[in-house]
C-alpha cells in the first residue's frame, strides 16, 4: 500500500500538514466566521418572529377596531332611526295641529256665516215687517178716510202689527 501511494504521488507529510491546515482553518472559521452567521441567522429569525407578530398585533388591533366601527356605525344607525321617529312624531303632531286649526277656522267661519245669515234674515224679516207696516197704513189710511174713526184704525194696525211680529 505504501508503494501504491508512493506510485500515485501521495506525500504523508503534505497530507498530514494539509490536514493541520484544514483543522486549523476549520477552528479560525468556527471561531469567526461561523460565530457572526449564527448570530446573522439568529438576528434574522428574530427579526421575522418579530414582524410576524407585529403583524398578528396589527390585524388584532383592525379587528378591534373594526368591532368599534361596526359598533359606531349601528349606534349612528339608531341614533338616525330615532331622529327619523322623532322628526315623523313632530310632523304628525304638527299636521294635527294644522287639522284641528283648520277644523276650528272652519268652525269660526260657519258661526260667522250663521251670524250673517241671521241678521240677513232679521234684516229681511224687519223688511217685510216695515212693508206690511206702511201697507197696513196705506190701507189703514184709506179705510180711514172711508168710514172708520182713528181708535178703531190704531186698533187694526195693532192687531196687524202684533200678527206680524209673530211670523218672525
């Protein structure tokens, strides 16, 4: 086997101080390089488990967020439901004031109406009354003059007078 390694160029020595050579770099490297990987690595990971959670910490806090949101949103619903309840109420109660004004206008009106119907009908009445009055006269005056004395006329005109007063 020697003259194997002997006949292949193989050089025990040369093995032997590249193998303390590769032992003594694998050491310098470990020491070194390997050390400031590790902690290359180890700062990475970090790195991500901390965004990761930052982001499971944001999505959190949009979750709450969105529940107030939401929650916001329906009390401003409700809030408008209410006001819309409110302003309808007001206007109901308004169009029933508007309703009973309008009823008592019209009521208002109709007495004024009965009022001036009555005096229009007294007028008329004290009309007729003041017309059968002068042609009771006029007929009075003229069976006066005919055949009558003045008691017995003032007595018809009375009696005409009295009669005519209850028509009205």
């Amino acid at each position: 086997m020697g003259n194997l390694l002997e006949a292949l160029g193989v050089n025990f020595k040369m093995v032997l101080i590249q193998a303390v050579g590769f032992l003594f770099l694998l050491l310098l490297l470990k020491k070194f390089l390997f050390g400031k990987i590790k902690d290359m690595i180890k700062a990475r990971t970090d790195e991500v488990k901390d965004t990761y959670q930052k982001s499971e910490d944001d999505r959190a806090e949009a979750e709450k967020l969105k529940g107030e949101y939401q929650r916001k949103v329906i009390k401003a619903e409700e809030e408008a439901e209410g006001k819309i309840q409110a302003a309808v109420v007001k206007a109901k109660k308004i169009s029933d004031e508007i309703v009973k004004e309008a009823h008592d206008t019209a009521a208002s009106d109709r007495a004024k109406a009965q009022q001036g119907i009555e005096v229009e009908r007294k007028k008329a009445l004290a009309e007729v009354r003041n017309q059968v009055i002068d042609l009771t006269i006029l007929s009075s005056s003229k069976l006066i003059q005919q055949s009558m004395q003045r008691n017995t006329a003032e007595s018809l005109v009375d009696d005409v007078i009295k009669e005519v007063g209850k028509l009205s």
